[in-house]
C-alpha cells in the first residue's frame, strides 16, 4: 500500500486534488503520467529556454503549472506560473535567473512522487 504521508508532509496537497481528481486510483493514474512526460518535457523547456524561444518555453511552463495545480503541488504550481508570466513578457532574464529553482523544486516533486509509488 502506499503511503500518502510521504506526499502531504512534504507539502502536497493530496485532499485539494482528490476534490479535482475524484478517487486515490484516479491520482496515482495521474501522477503516473506526470513522471513519464516530465523527462521530456525538462529537455524541451531547456532547450527553448537555451534558444530564447519565450513562447514555446510559455507553453510548456504553463502545462507544467496546470498539472502541478491538479496534483496539488502547490508550490511547483507557483514557479511556473511565475516562469509563464515572465516568459510571457519574454522577460528571459527572469527565466534565466529563476530557472534553477524550478528545476530545483520540479526534482523534488520527482522523487516524492517516486518514492511515493515505490519506484
């Protein structure tokens, strides 16, 4: 069985998502696609943000906010929201500068979410 505490001590918010998500199978189907899109995902986010391409970078920022606001990670959901915003405003200094502490946090969430799965 898995353990949700590992997820809601280190600041998920598991309950908000089940109100979106309906059931735990309905999360863990979710969070399943979370892992597996994200390796891709980081790569072409390096790479447009690398290339200055603000509008692709925005697109990805900005699925990477929606699916951190239905998981529940809150704080993930923040800093892309803030990296989209900026991008948005092709304001690559900012994404330049911030850039660390999303990839920080998107690591994070990463191994929760696989410790969480026992994988």
């Amino acid at each position: 069985m898995k353990d949700i505490s590992i997820l809601s001590s280190n600041g998920v918010d598991v309950n908000g998502s089940l109100e979106i998500l309906g059931d735990m199978e309905m999360y863990d189907e979710t969070l399943n696609d979370f892992l597996e899109e994200m390796t891709t995902r980081l790569v072409n986010m390096d790479s447009y943000k690398k290339a200055g391409d603000m509008e692709n970078y925005a697109i990805l920022v900005h699925a990477l906010k929606s699916d951190s606001k239905y998981l529940g990670f809150t704080k993930l959901a923040e800093l892309s929201f803030n990296q989209e915003m900026e991008s948005k405003a092709n304001n690559a200094d900012y994404i330049d500068q911030h850039y660390d502490e999303l990839i920080t946090e998107v690591n994070r969430i990463i191994t929760l979410v696989k410790q969480y799965l026992n994988m």
